[in-house]
C-alpha cells in the first residue's frame, strides 16, 4: 500500500465535502451530494446486510430500500461535527436500517420494486465471499469494504489522470508499484519496456505514489466534515487495507 505520509492541503476553500453538499441549503447540491453518496459506497452497505447474515436476495432488497429512503428524506439528518464520518453515520444508520427490517417495520417498502441505483450485485456478493473467508466481524467488513471504495476511487482518478495525458502504456507499466515492492518487476525491466533509463523510472514511480496519495486524501476528505480528521481516516483505512 502506498505511504500516506503527504499532507497536502485537500479542503481548498471551493470545495465542499459530501457532508457538507448534503447539508446545503440548495436542494440540487443536497441531491447531487446524494447521488454521488449512493452510487460510490453501495458495495460496503451491501456486504455489511450479507455479513448480518441476511440471504443474497434480502440483502438486495434491504440496500435499495434504504437508498431510497434517502433519497426520499434527501440528507444525511442531524450529523455533529465530532461524528462527520460519512462511514460511521452510513454504518450505524443502515444498521438500524436493517434491524428495522428484520422486525417488520419496513415491510411495506420490501418487495415494492422500487430500484434506486441498477446495481451489480454479483461483484458485491464476489466481494463479501472475499472478506467472510478471512471471517472478519460485520463492523470490520463493512469499514474493510469502505476502504475498498475509496482505494478504488483513487486509483480511477489516478487512470483517468494518466489517460488524459495520453500516458496509460506507462501507467501498465508502473502501477504494480503502488503496491508491495517484493511483487513488482525491477527499474531496469520496466525501463527496458518503456525506453527510460533506472533513474528515469524511479523518479516516475516516486510521482506516482506522489500523485496516488493526493488522490486517496482527497477522496478520504470528501468523508469527512474536518480537515483535521483526514489524517487519522486515512490511516485507520489503509491499515485495513495492509
């Protein structure tokens, strides 16, 4: 995993978090913030209902339902600058969710149809088939999946970066660095593939883990309501990660 040692500055003042979208006074940046909400972490909600050991086609259910009561409320409620982790609030506010449901309260809204998101279920059941094998707690799932989406979120602006510059060859060539370097191939072979020189490459590989690490504060700020709270997340989600 990349060093996460970088403190760059990441709450430019034209820059609202997700939380801080979702509180807006505008209804369209409320619902923006929303959108990107739902279609980013579903997975971790998703595998956090299979996790509870609810079957593959409650679990479905309980996530699309409780996407669209957000949609239907349009915020995230009540969230205090001490707890403004959108982890913590989505985690404890969709176990709720599910308590509910196995209860019966939400019964009315199960099996009504209603789709939020089209959504790949498949790669979500793949992803907690990984993550019960190493029998992990449902908490410890859910924030491991959480992790997952923002390590995933990083790396494609990481790519889309790289391919608006019309350098994805050297990107293939260089990304397995982000990694363990025990499992990547040595300067000299990747130098030879690309037409650089050792010195040349390592210098490309250290902007690289440059670049990934603003990225993956960045998506990590987007969480958070404070700029001082990005440091301790990131942390807490690349030992997950590890």
């Amino acid at each position: 995993m990349a060093d996460t040692s970088n403190k760059g500055q990441v709450f430019p003042e034209t820059r609202w978090t997700v939380i801080q979208r979702l509180r807006a006074e505008r209804e369209t940046t409320r619902r923006e913030a929303l959108a990107q909400l739902c279609q980013a972490y579903w997975h971790p909600l998703y595998v956090l209902a299979r996790a509870s050991n609810h079957a593959p086609p409650d679990a479905e259910d309980f996530t699309q339902s409780f996407l669209a009561a957000l949609c239907a409320r349009g915020d995230l409620g009540p969230l205090s600058p001490e707890k403004g982790r959108l982890r913590s609030w989505l985690k404890a506010a969709f176990q709720n969710h599910l308590v509910d449901a196995a209860r019966g309260a939400n019964a009315q809204k199960r099996g009504a149809g209603r789709t939020v998101l089209a959504l790949d279920y498949a790669e979500a059941e793949r992803q907690f088939e990984h993550a019960h094998a190493v029998n992990l707690e449902a908490d410890n799932i859910f924030d491991q999946q959480w992790a997952n989406a923002i390590l995933q979120r990083a790396l494609a602006a990481l790519r889309r970066n790289f391919k608006e510059l019309g350098k994805e060859e050297v990107l293939r060539q260089i990304e397995i660095f982000l990694g363990p370097d025990e499992a990547a191939p040595s300067y000299a072979e990747i130098g030879a593939k690309l037409g650089k020189t050792e010195n040349a490459v390592a210098v490309m590989i250290r902007r690289l883990r440059a670049e990934f690490r603003a990225h993956l504060r960045r998506e990590v700020a987007q969480t958070v309501e404070r700029e001082a709270d990005v440091d301790e997340e990131l942390r807490y989600l690349v030992r997950l990660l590890a």
